[in-house]
C-alpha cells in the first residue's frame, strides 16, 4: 500500500510541477472584497494549475466548508489543491497536497498522518532545504525571494541566492515565494525559478485571467 501511495505521488508531482508555471494561493484580505470561492474560480478560468488554500483569520469551520467548495470546483477541473496548515481539513476534504511552515508539526509526523498527500514544506536557508528532503518533503517553498508585506514576521533568506543555490543542489520540486510579481518574475526565473508562487500579485489583480495570461507571456 506504501509503494502505492508512492507511485501516486510521484505521478502526481511530475503532473503539476513539471516546468515553469504559476502556484495560486488564496487570501481573502487581499481579494479586492471577492471571496476566496470567486477567487478560486478566477484562477481556474485564467488557468492555474496548482492551488493554495491559505487563511490565517478564520474558523476551522469556516476554512473547512470553502476548502470543501474548492475542493469540487478543483477536482473538477483537473486542478491540484493544497491547504495550508490544516492537516484535519486537508484529509477531510482530500485534497491532493498540504503545505506546512518550520512552526507546524515535524514533516514526519505529517506523513504518518497523511501518507497518500503531497507535502510541502516552506524553507528559508540552505539547511531547511536539506533537511526537508532527508525528512521525506515532496516539494519545497523557497523564500522570501523579495520583500513581501502579505507574511508578517517572516524569517529572512537570501532570496535569489537562495533559489539559485536551490536550483543547482536540490534534487525535489520547489517552489520560490516572496514578494514575486509580473515585474520581477524573469529575474527570478533567471536565478533558476522554475515555479512561482505569488499571492497579492495574483489575487490583487482586478483582472486575474489577463494578470496570469500577462505573466505567462514574460515566462514563455
Ligand atoms: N511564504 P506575496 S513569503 C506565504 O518565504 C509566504 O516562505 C513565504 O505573498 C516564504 O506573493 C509568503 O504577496 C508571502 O509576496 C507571499
């Protein structure tokens, strides 16, 4: 059963991170007074691939029935949905990936809890990214790339040297984070961006379709 749930991760993994795209993550505060359903929707029309459930602010109740409705439209439409934090709520609504921070619980223990899940570990500095491979992280988040003011209090990294580093010594998928927008992009994906998660930039955008269909044209 193990080796089943190890064949499907990594035809999951090769699935929705296989060359240079967008990583969508949600945040309501942010949306321009559009929910995170509205949202959802948005990015799927404009095309992601890889969506992120992230809300600090509300209810276990609250963030489990949205990420149940995002979980259908996800499915859906061929898209991967990962919640953030939430283990309970990623297991109960099945999601196909959850993303912790260096605060949650050991990535170990997460994947007892979640053995068929994707799992996807933020790190900041050479030695987070070494050891979230030797403790078995699917994919890794690599930032903050830039300034960002959407994380308060996060740790610092070296941003484009760090996702250089990574580019050339990591062998698992990553994922650069931080402060990313349609300005900087190429100059991340120059420094060995391959995948690029942004939040304001993304859910701030009055059109995301066009926001999306705009970057897209810089990375191709
Ligand atoms: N994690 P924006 S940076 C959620 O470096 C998050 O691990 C980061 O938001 C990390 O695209 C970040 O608006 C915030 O800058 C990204």
């Amino acid at each position: 059963r193990f080796k089943t749930y190890e064949l499907e991760k990594s035809f999951l993994i090769k699935k929705f991170f296989p060359h240079t795209d967008i990583y969508g993550i949600l945040c309501e505060n942010l949306s321009l007074g559009r929910n995170n359903i509205q949202i959802a929707k948005e990015m799927i029309k404009a095309g992601i691939k890889i969506i992120q459930y992230r809300e600090k602010h509300k209810s276990k109740l609250e963030k489990y029935k949205e990420c149940k409705i995002i979980r259908t439209l996800t499915k859906n439409n061929d898209v991967f949905f990962i919640v953030n934090d939430d283990v309970d709520i990623a297991l109960s609504v099945k999601a196909d990936g959850i993303h912790i921070g260096q605060e949650d619980m050991p990535i170990k223990e997460v994947k007892k809890l979640a053995p068929n899940m994707i799992i996807g570990l933020s790190t900041h500095n050479e030695n987070q990214a070494k050891k979230a491979v030797k403790n078995g992280a699917d994919y890794i988040g690599v930032g903050p790339i830039f300034k960002t003011n959407t994380k308060k209090n996060i740790e610092k990294s070296e941003g484009l040297n760090y996702l250089k580093w990574v580019s050339e010594n990591i062998s698992i998928p990553y994922v650069a984070i931080g402060g990313i927008k349609e300005s900087n992009i190429l100059e991340v994906k120059k420094n060995g961006g391959r995948c690029f998660a942004m939040i304001s930039e993304i859910v701030s955008a009055k059109n995301i379709a066009e926001k999306v269909k705009n970057i897209r044209k810089i990375l191709s």
